[in-house]
C-alpha cells in the first residue's frame, strides 16, 4: 500500500482500505502491521487537520489586519 497523504480524505481511504484488509477472512498483511499503519494515518489526519487550521487562522488575521488598517486611514 503506497500512498500519498496530503488530504484528510487521503487518510480516510486509507483506513477504510485497512479496515476492509484487516475485516476480511484471509488478512495479507499481519494485523501488527495494520495497526502501526493505522496509528500513521491518524496522526498524519491530525497534522493535516492542524496545519489546515493555522492556514485558515492566518488567512482571516489578515483580513482582520486589512481590515482594521482601512478604518485607521
């Protein structure tokens, strides 16, 4: 399983891929495996969901610094 993780829904296919691989009768990858696969997703999932959060954050302190600079002049 090679993928590439620059999504939250990047990250949600690829649990759903390990649920179905570790859910099925004949698992192909060992379940210590899946887990620590499992545990990356999730915490690259975090990393995304906070790096998106500071982008957002940035974004609207500089509205709010546009903003507030347009009332001064």
């Amino acid at each position: 399983m090679s993928r590439r993780f620059s999504t939250q829904e990047h990250c949600r296919l690829a649990l759903q891929w390990l649920w179905k691989e570790i859910e099925s009768d004949s698992p192909t990858m060992p379940i210590q495996k899946a887990k620590t696969l499992v545990y990356i997703a999730l915490s690259i999932s975090q990393i995304l969901k906070e790096s998106d959060l500071e982008v957002r954050i940035a974004q609207l302190e500089a509205v709010h610094a546009s903003r507030n600079q347009r009332r001064v002049a």
